[in-house]
C-alpha cells in the first residue's frame, strides 16, 4: 500500500492496487491461467492498432471480400474453430 500511494502521491493508485489485487484473486480462485492474460495484456494494443488499419485499408469491402480469398478462409476457419474448441472442451476435461 505504501508502494502504491508513494509512486505519485495518491489514493487512487491505492484503490487501482486493490482493485486489481481481487480481480487477480478471483481469477486465480475460478483456475484462469496466467500465461494468456499477460499475452493479452501484451499484445492487445498491437492487435488493436492493426485491426484499425485493416478497417481502415478495407473499409469499402465486407466480409464475403475476406472469404473470398483462400488465406482469408483459412483464417476465418482457425479463429472459428478456435472458439469452438475453447467453449465446447472445457467443460469436458476431467477435473483434478
């Protein structure tokens, strides 16, 4: 707490720690894993910044621009699947 308040002399800061300090416990408690959140965390501005890019390079095109190509297909296919197996495979792992 100390840490927290001495960084810029606010009580906001405080608060910010103890917010994500139960954030982190409860995702810890309902067995969240780590590894993917800092990734997230990592790499969710990059991702943003490209996907803007992308809206604005194709903005004119839809979706059936994207499925038309092969590569587009195929990607479109993997993040379905993607979802698909994160959904529908968690539920059925034998628990620990």
């Amino acid at each position: 707490v100390m840490g927290a308040f001495a960084v810029n002399l606010n009580y906001i800061d405080v608060y910010v720690m103890f917010g994500a300090g139960i954030v982190g416990y409860v995702l810890h408690r309902f067995g969240f894993p780590l590894a993917p959140m800092v990734l997230a965390v990592i790499l969710g501005p990059l991702a943003d910044e490209n996907l803007r890019r992308a809206l604005l390079t194709f903005e004119d095109k839809g979706l059936l621009f994207v499925l038309s190509r092969p590569i587009g297909t195929i990607l479109i296919l993997i993040v379905l699947y993607t979802f698909y197996d994160g959904i529908f495979r968690r539920g059925k792992e034998p628990k620990k």
